[in-house]
C-alpha cells in the first residue's frame, strides 16, 4: 500500500512541476513514507531520518517530511522526537503537499486532520514498477482486528469508483504492464454502488493486453463463493492468494476479532483447492498473541502442517499503543514469542522446500523480470503462482512470458530450463 501511495504522492508532485529524484544529494526535499504496522517498522524509519538529518548541515534549505501511517500516529510528537523533522503530514492529506513544500518556512508544522471520504479520485498514480502496476481500489479498513494499528491511522473503508479503478489499470496496460495487483485493505468487501469485488475482478479480467491479475489483502471471514467462483473461471486471475491466518485456534482468533474460525479458514482453503487444483497459498501468522498457551500455539503448528502454505510471513506479535490487544495483562514473555517464532519458521521452511520441490518436472510460464542477481547469465521472473524462478537466457528476454521446465528447487527459487 505504501509503494502505491508514494507513485501517487509522486504524480501529485509532478502535476505540480516538481521533480522527483534518484539522487538523495540532488534533493529539496525529502519525504519518509512511513509504516506503523510493527514497532520495528517505526524504529528503523526513525534511524534513517537520523541518518539522513545530517544533510541539513551542508543544505541549509533542505527540508524534511514524514507521511504514512506514522505520521497520522504520532502527528506532533514526531517534532520532538526528532527536530529536523520539518513537517508531518497524515495520510488523507496528501494533495496538500505541494502547497506545503512550497512554503517558505515550514517548521514544525502537522497535518493529520482524518478524511474519511478521500480516496484520491483522478490521481493516476505513475506506475514505477517495471513490470507490476499496483491499483488501490480502497482504502482504510473497518475490521479492528485487536492487535492491528491500521483502522485508527488509515480511517474507515471506502471504495473507489469502479470506472476510475479500470481506467487506471487501461492507463497502465497502454502503458505497457501486463500484470496489475489490486490493493486495498481487505479488497474481499470491496463495493461501489452494485459493483462488489467479484464483479470488480470480473471487468478488469476482460481488459484487453493485460496478462496477469493479482489482488491482496484478502480477508478470511469476507471471501465469497463468488470470488472463488470468479477465480477459477477467470483466466487472468493468478493461481496464488494471500490469505492471512494469523492463528489456528478459534479462541485466539475470537480474542484478535478476526471474525471467522480455524474450521471456516480451513473450509476456504479447500474450496480454493478444489476450483483451482495448482493455486499457491501463502499466509501471515502471528505467534505469542496475548494469553497465546502453548495448546494454543500448537494448533497454529498443527494448522501450517495441515494446510501446507507454500510460504507464510510469521511474525512475533508486537504490541501497537492504542489497540486493544495491547491493553490485554496476559502478555507473553519476548522469549517464549521468539522461541515459538523459531519453532514456526523452522517447519514452514520444510513445507516451502517441499511445496517447491513438487514443481520439478513441470512446464511453467514466467514472466521475466530482470537479470538474477546471482549470476548475469541467468534471467529471474515469476511464475503465476508468485514463485520466483531463474534460468539461463539472453537479457531480451527481459519483459517478455516464456515457458520453462521447472528442474530444480533452491530454497525459495526454482530454477527453470527455457523451452519456449
Ligand atoms: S483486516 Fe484487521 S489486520 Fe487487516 S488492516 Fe484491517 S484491522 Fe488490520
């Protein structure tokens, strides 16, 4: 969501005949778009501003702005945190920015004033990305999920207007990108007037030129029948999905307000599995939730056993101020979090290992990216099912779909031999 916005913030700034650039040292201004979604996010963007601070001493001019979720978070105390922070802006606010950056003195100053309307309607945002041009079709999010900052600093949900969602993606298919990912929060409950997700999915399948259609984040509890119906008949629609579990007990899950239980999470998966027999799952967990018992926990091990995601991104749970869950008393200890941590990223390795492995043999499409990072006689693109897979071809290749054999799984790259 955040690479999205900063394209749109960026085509807000050229409209205005400012320039973006590459080179920090060539800079006016800079802009820290921010994440508040874990402490650790925080942390290192507050390092970097540091970092970057020392600039002003050669640039007298040069001013600095913090934008995102943190900013709307902290507003002011962000001044104190860090002095050479020039401005704070929230996240509905950003068509301000011109006028801010352009004032003569900005010291000091914060604006995070909530616009729960705002979804920032004929910005075509610049697609940066050379080949993925992510659409946010909504944001903010009404689920409170009890651990999760993003309803108190993105606002309430809202879609965008379903014919300036596919006159974006057209805009970027002439453009050139053959895959597009649909972002929003919690796109499953997306809805403009009678255009609900599925249908949504529907019409931007029939977009000529475009390739491939991705979407996330997905929410367990409002995945339709539908959507899944639209999925399997959808020939755009790529074989993976991001659905977060972040739990295998139904009590945790109660107590993170997720809405849904393991039993009904597993229900979906199979119903996905059985419209598309080759999709890839990959999941977000979250170990050590508060009062998380070691049965607890165990039933999240016993769930990734039984699912077999092809990846999950697990997290320590990480207390947010101002959430509920961060007001729960039973905490559990940074060891015994981390020790369980450990405990689930060990065995998803293996799955992730396996998962792949079952690909040898098989004929892929890729879609190829750039040049591997391990050797330059090698190309790296990704499969439909997001996995990403190297093989030895010349660089015009680069931006074209081809066909390997899948003969080898290294970690989490397959490798391919080109046929097509
Ligand atoms: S669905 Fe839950 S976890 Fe996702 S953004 Fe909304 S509140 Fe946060």
């Amino acid at each position: 969501m955040n690479v999205s916005d900063s394209e749109m913030i960026k085509e807000i700034l050229i409209e205005n005949n400012d320039e973006v650039t590459e080179n920090i040292d060539e800079a006016d201004v800079l802009l820290f778009n921010t994440c508040s979604v874990r402490q650790h996010a925080e942390d290192r963007v507050l390092g970097r501003i540091s970092n970057e601070a020392s600039r002003k001493s050669k640039k007298r001019n040069l001013k600095i702005g913090v934008i995102g979720c943190m900013a709307q978070r902290l507003g002011d105390d962000l001044h104190k945190i860090n002095k050479n922070i020039d401005f704070v802006i929230g996240v509905d606010q950003y068509k301000n920015l011109p006028k801010i950056i352009h004032k003569k003195r900005v010291k000091d100053f914060t604006e995070t004033t909530v616009n729960n309307s705002e979804v920032y309607e004929n910005i075509y945002p610049i697609h940066s990305g050379k080949f993925n041009a992510f659409v946010t079709i909504m944001r903010g999010c009404d689920n409170f999920c009890t651990y999760c900052i993003v309803p108190y600093t993105r606002g309430r949900e809202r879609s965008r207007n379903s014919e300036e969602i596919i006159k974006e993606v057209e805009l970027a298919a002439s453009k050139g990108f053959k895959d597009v990912t649909l972002l929003g929060q919690n796109v499953n409950s997306y809805k403009y007037e009678d255009v609900d997700f599925a249908e949504l999915l529907k019409q931007v399948n029939e977009i000529d030129s475009i390739k491939r259609l991705r979407f996330v984040t997905s929410h367990p509890k409002d995945l339709s029948d539908s959507v899944i119906k639209v999925m399997g008949e959808s020939e755009k629609i790529c074989e993976h999905l991001h659905l977060p579990m972040q739990s295998g007990n139904t009590d945790i899950l109660k107590r993170m307000n997720r809405g849904y239980s393991y039993e009904h999470y597993r229900g979906i998966i199979t119903k996905l599995r059985n419209k598309m027999p080759d999709i890839a799952i990959t999941t977000d967990i979250i170990v050590g939730f508060p009062g998380e018992t070691e049965e607890q926990f165990n039933d999240t091990y016993n769930a990734m056993k039984e699912i077999e995601f092809d990846y999950a991104f697990t997290f320590k749970y990480s207390p947010r101020e101002g959430t509920i869950a961060a007001k729960y008393t039973d905490q559990i200890p940074e060891e015994i979090r981390l020790e369980r941590l450990q405990k689930l990223i060990k065995l998803q390795e293996e799955i992730t290992l396996k998962k792949y492995r079952s690909k040898i043999g098989t004929i892929q499409e890729l879609y190829v990216e750039k040049v591997s990072k391990k050797s330059d006689k090698e190309l790296a693109g990704r499969t439909r099912d997001f996995k990403i897979t190297v093989f030895e071809g010349s660089q015009n290749l680069i931006g074209k779909f081809v066909k390997v054999k899948i003969v080898d799984a290294v970690g989490w790259t397959l490798k391919g031999k080109l046929i097509e």
